[in-house]
C-alpha cells in the first residue's frame, strides 16, 4: 500500500463508502485521488454487513438510488474483472398481520413508480420459493426478484482494485490527526507520520465521521448505533440460492449464508454510543448480546422451527452510523470550502454504497437535484440540535425501522 501522500482528493475511510466515492470519482474524471484508512480496508463497519441489497423502499428517490446500486453490483465483475460475490437470488417481505399488508400495497406502489418490478406471490409461489418456511400464517408476500446479497469485503476489495487501476492510491494503517485549514478553505491533513496537502476530504469514516467532522471544527450528529446478527451452521433445506427474506412484523431479516442461516434484526431497545466520546483511531469493540440474538432465533422460529436446533457458528456486530432524521448526510459542508461528507448511511452503506457515491459526484456538482441537496449536511448548521436529542432521535430510527405506521425518514 502506499504512503500518504498531496492529492488533489483525500477519502478518509476506506469501508464500502469511501472505496465506492473512489471508485466513481476516479471514473468520473478526477485523477488525484488517495484513500486513507486507519486500518485494513473494510476491516470496521463494512466488514461486519449482512450484505443485504433490498430495491423496496418508502420513497421513490431511495428506491432508485438502491436500483443504481444493484445495476452496479451486475455489472462491476464484467467492466473490471473483479467479482462483488453478487447472487441476486431474489428477495421476499412476509406480511403476517392485517396492518402490513397495507403498507405492502404502498411499497409496492412507490417501487413501481420507480420501475422496479415486484409482485405479490400467491400462497403456492410463496411455498415454492420458500420450502424451508412455514408460510401458513403469510397474509401477504412481496417479491422483489432483481434483489440479492453480496460479501461485503468482495465488493469493497472490488472497488478498491477497480479504483487502482483508475490511478487511485491507498494509504492503510493511517490515522487522520488533524485537518490543515486556512481562510476557510481544507488546505491539507495531517497523520501520525506527516502533513500533506489536499484540496478536498470527503469524510467516509463510518462511525468515526463525527470525529472526523470536528477536525474540521464541525459538530454533525453522526451517531453509533449498535447492531448485530448469527449465523449458523449447516440447516437441511438451506442453500445460497434462496432468497432473502425480510418479516417485518417480527423485526427480522434473514438469507442463507451457504448451507447456514444468517439471522438479524432491529432491536426494540437500540444501544447507541455518545458520538462525543468516539475518537479517531477507537477500537468501537462490542460484545455479543445473547439475549437479543436468542430473541432472534426464538422469533424466526415460529417460521423456521429448525433454526433453534442449530449451532451458532459466529456472531457479527458492529456500530454502523445513524442520523437523527435517518437520511443520509452527504455533500459539501456550508461555509467550508473542500470538505464534504459521505455518512450517516442507517445501515445502508454496504448495500447502497454504488448509489451514495454517485449522490457524493453529483453533490459535487453546480446543480444537484432537489433529493441530493436534500441530503446535504447544511440542515445540521449550524447547530439548532442538542447531542442528547439527536443520539436519541437516531437511536428511535433504527428502533422503528420496521415500525408501523412508517415513521417520517426511518427508512430514508
């Protein structure tokens, strides 16, 4: 890897994000571009992903923006040669109350209005699709067959590999201490080795944004939200190939992870960091919470009674980063001239990573549309919040993530 170096770009962060923002920077035009991470490329947040790519969502600019993405994840192995372990299996929302079927009709709606294809499966599909489930009690099934799943550290290896061809270069086991401003302007960035200059950061540190930002003498609310899953070891009737399922009524996503089962979900009482005491170069360690993942196991049950009689082969959890209104916080930083954000991405980085960096391009340029500026870190400047309410408010986001009604922006 190389050193840190002048550049006319500096991505700090090297987990989907920055890799992605590299990648379709370097292809859009720019030819000064580095990467510096603090550890191995998707070695944090990134690493610990489900790798779920869902199309289906309640606004038709996020179903979009998850279209760009899957299109990207099609085609990446074919335009470069290096493969994102892509498997668009397909994926199924199960309804098992009255309540959510209405909201299926509405998310329907909004994904046709987006072009994107999906149908409600009759019971017999349903069963045909889903052999390894109870479907008895399904009051409605949503498929979505263009969705899918990856391997996080596939896809990030593939857009690091993409983006060094495009001249790229990256900096590992590099640790941001500061940022060189003059008159307002980012100048350059130190590290714990040296000082270079830069004339753009774009600020992709996952969980570390916040930390980042205030190098910058930028308080945004960046907030660390806990999450985790298990997966299992080999379940009779479980293959890649299935699709991924998404129950909302018990708070759940699963997919196969070869012959195993991945299990996750949204828990009722969100554990959130206070971004104030996250620093730059924190280990963000946590510890498997076997009372939330057995309450997974027990819920998913009632679908999958096999999945109680497997061996948990290895638990994932990690601090991805929330916002208080759970919109992505992406686009230069007002009043500060070369510094611009790609953050707060709610879970979705990994998944909507190919579709963020091309919202982290088009931010970039004279006119975004009204969604990019939406987007835009100006709605947190200045500072009209207090810390304690907006690390509340985000931790409410990815507690009502499944929710009904949807909640205002839960799922962006």
């Amino acid at each position: 890897m190389a050193e840190v170096r002048d550049a006319e770009v500096t991505i700090v962060g090297g987990g989907a994000i920055g890799c992605a923002v590299a990648y379709v920077l370097a292809g859009a035009g720019y030819r000064d571009i580095q990467v510096v991470e603090q550890g191995e490329l998707a070695g944090a947040t990134s690493g610990q992903a489900a790798g779920l790519v869902g199309q289906v969502r309640a606004t038709r600019e996020r179903c979009l923006l998850a279209m760009s993405s899957v299109a990207m994840y099609s085609r990446i192995e074919r335009e470069t040669g290096y493969p994102a372990d892509w498997r668009q299996t397909g994926s199924v929302r199960i309804a098992t109350r009255a309540e959510r079927v209405a909201e299926f009709e509405a998310l329907a709606a909004t994904a046709r209005s987006a072009g994107l294809d999906v149908e409600f499966l009759s019971p017999a599909r349903l069963a045909e699709l889903c052999p390894m489930l109870d479907t008895a009690g399904a009051m409605a099934a949503l498929w979505c067959p263009t969705d899918g799943y990856l391997q996080p550290s596939s896809l990030v290896t593939a857009y690091a590999r993409a983006a060094r061809d495009r001249g790229v270069t990256f900096a590992t086991h590099t640790t941001v201490t500061g940022l060189s401003i003059a008159r307002g302007t980012v100048t350059g960035i130190r590290t714990g080795q040296r000082a270079v200059a830069t004339d753009m950061v774009i600020n992709a540190a996952g969980p570390w944004a916040g930390a980042v930002a205030r190098l910058a003498g930028q308080d945004l609310p960046v907030v660390p939200v806990r999450h985790e899953y298990f997966v299992t070891g080999a379940v009779a009737g479980w293959h890649g190939s299935l699709p991924v399922l998404r129950l909302p009524d018990l708070r759940l996503y699963v997919r196969a992870e070869g012959p195993g089962i991945l299990c996750g979900g949204w828990e009722p009482d969100g554990l959130s960091l206070d971004p104030r005491q996250v620093a730059i170069g924190q280990e963000l360690a946590v510890s498997p919470d076997w009372d939330v993942l057995s309450g997974f196991a027990a819920d998913f049950a009632s679908l999958a009674p096999a999945v109680t009689r497997a061996e948990v082969r290895t638990v994932f959890r990690g601090f991805p980063a929330f916002s208080p209104d759970g919109r992505f916080i992406v686009g230069p930083v007002p009043g500060l001239r070369g510094f611009v954000m790609a953050a707060a991405c709610n879970a979705h980085g990994v998944s909507g990573s190919a579709g963020l960096a091309q919202h982290v391009l088009e931010s970039l340029q004279p006119d975004p549309s009204p969604y990019v500026r939406s987007l835009s870190p100006q709605r947190f400047l200045p500072p009209t919040w207090d810390w304690e309410s907006a690390r509340d408010q985000a931790v409410q986001v990815y507690q009502n993530y499944y929710s009904l009604p949807p909640r205002p922006g839960a799922r962006d």
